[in-house]
C-alpha cells in the first residue's frame, strides 16, 4: 500500500497516538506535516526524524487547535493536503456540576471545533487535487458514554455526527471522511490520569490498568499507536475508497459490550 505523493497533516502530532499516525503514513510513503501548539527544537526534530526514517518529506507546523484562525493557517501554511487527520485532543474529569468552564471550552475547541475549521479549510484544495482523505479521531466515547467526562463525550460524539455530515456532502467525490474510535492507548494522555486515579481509589498502578482502564475493554490489553496508524493507512488506501461517513473501532471489543 502506497501513499507516496501525498501529504498528510496531523493535528496534535508531537506524541502518542498523533505520532504514531504520522509515522505509519510517512512508512507509507506520505509527505508528513506534523503539528501541535508547542514549538521547540524537540518538534522540529521530530519530523526531521521522520524525513530520514522513512525517506519522505517531513515538517513541524506550530499551529494552537483551540483557535480557529490558527487551524485554518496550519492547513494554509502546509500549501494544503490530501490527507487530513484530525487528532489533537485533551481531557478533564469532573462531575458536570464540578466542570470548569475554561475546561469545557478548551476542550470543546480542541476536540470538536478544530476539526470543523480544519475540514472547513482543506476541503476546497482536495477538489483541486481530485481526491482527499479525512480521518477523524474520535473514541469509544464517541459511541458510548461514562460519568465525569461530559465535554470529551460531548465533542466526540460531535466528531463523529460531524464526520458522517462531511461524508454525506463529500459521497460523489473521490474525498471520504470517517471517524476512528480509539479504546484505552497507553498514551501520556492516558498516562497522566493513572495517578489521581490510584489516588481516588487507593489503588497500585496495576489494579488501575487492569481493574479500572481495562475493565471496559474485553480484550484487556491496550490498543497501540501503530494500529491506529494501520488503521488510518488503510482508511487512505484505494481498498477503502467506498467506506465514507462510518465509524472504525479500534477498541478489544468495548463497543461490542
Ligand atoms: P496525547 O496527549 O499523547 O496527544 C495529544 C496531542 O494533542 C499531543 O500531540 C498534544 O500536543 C496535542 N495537543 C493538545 N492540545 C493542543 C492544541 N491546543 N493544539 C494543538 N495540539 C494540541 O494523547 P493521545 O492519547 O495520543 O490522544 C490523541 C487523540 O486520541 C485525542 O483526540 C484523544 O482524545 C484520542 N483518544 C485517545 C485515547 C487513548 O486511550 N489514548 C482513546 C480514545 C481517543
């Protein structure tokens, strides 16, 4: 499977499941535009990592996706694409009455929002190109739902109801858009909520994994990066140029509970 040729821009691209998309589309032979808000060395020696790694053109964009104006700029600044995966996100825990509205918007903004100025501003040039990819990450929370999450559930279910609109108003174009819907991905954003959990229920780290994360997930094992980025090269694939406006669980079976 080849994707040589094409660009490719990932949103929230400088770790976990980002970067991991980034790296199996660059193994595909994708031109790769890497993005987050940060803009350090380390980022930008990232992507030239990736350039050498795989031998394909590879770029660091600083791009913050909880403003519009910037989402659209980092589609300008990368002359466009073919590929468009919107995949920066964060998260928050707290009771619905508890949630912080500073909280909800950010994540609001990052989750939901930037896919919409993101898509919004890609569209048009992959017209031009006579062919276009969106790949969408969204989760099992984008299917499901579980308490003190409100806003990411409420974004990703937006990601996914925005993803199958796009689909629709794109279906007699060579363009798809569907949604990925990630399981738990031992991720630094997973990562970062182990500790107040062991904390919450003086639990060891173990017992949060597999008592608490992995309790909703039948395979009990966590997803990897690299199936995520699998499964986004085959969404980019000619194989899969009749699957528009669906959702892809990569999830042990969460949503088949
Ligand atoms: P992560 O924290 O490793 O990655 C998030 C990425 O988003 C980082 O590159 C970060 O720099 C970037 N980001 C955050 N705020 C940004 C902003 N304002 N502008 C631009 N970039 C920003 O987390 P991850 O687990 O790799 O999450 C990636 C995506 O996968 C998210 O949308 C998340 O909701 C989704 N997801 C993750 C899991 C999981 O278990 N890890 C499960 C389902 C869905």
């Amino acid at each position: 499977m080849t994707l040589s040729g094409k660009t490719a821009i990932i949103t929230g691209s400088n770790s976990g499941i980002g970067l991991g998309i980034a790296r199996e589309l660059a193994r595909s032979g994708a031109n790769v535009v890497l993005n987050s808000f940060t803009d350090s060395d380390d980022d930008h020696a990232l992507a030239a990592s990736i350039a050498q790694e795989f031998d394909v053109d590879a770029k660091y964009i600083q791009a913050d996706m909880s403003k519009g104006d910037e989402c659209r700029a980092l589609i300008s600044k990368a002359g466009g694409c073919d590929i468009l995966v919107n995949n920066a996100g964060i998260q928050h825990v707290a009771p619905i009455d508890e949630f912080p509205v500073e909280k909800w918007d950010a994540i609001i903004a990052i989750n939901m929002n930037s896919a919409f100025h993101t898509m919004a501003a890609a569209l048009p040039g992959m017209r031009e190109r006579g062919w276009g990819r969106i790949v969408n990450i969204a989760s099992a929370h984008g299917l499901t739902a579980s308490p003190f999450k409100a806003a990411y559930i409420a974004a990703k279910h937006g990601v996914v109801g925005m993803s199958k609109t796009v689909a629709l108003e794109t279906a007699q174009e060579p363009i798809t858009c569907n949604a990925i819907c990630p399981g738990y991905v031992l991720t630094p954003l997973v990562e970062a909520q182990i500790p107040d959990t062991m904390h919450e229920y003086n639990m060891s780290r173990e017992d949060v994994v597999k008592n608490v994360m992995l309790t909703r997930q039948p395979s009990k094992e966590f997803a990897t990066v690299e199936q995520l980025g699998g499964t986004t090269v085959f969404l980019c694939s000619d194989a899969a140029a009749q699957i528009t406006g669906t959702t892809i669980s990569v999830d042990g079976g969460w949503t088949a509970l």
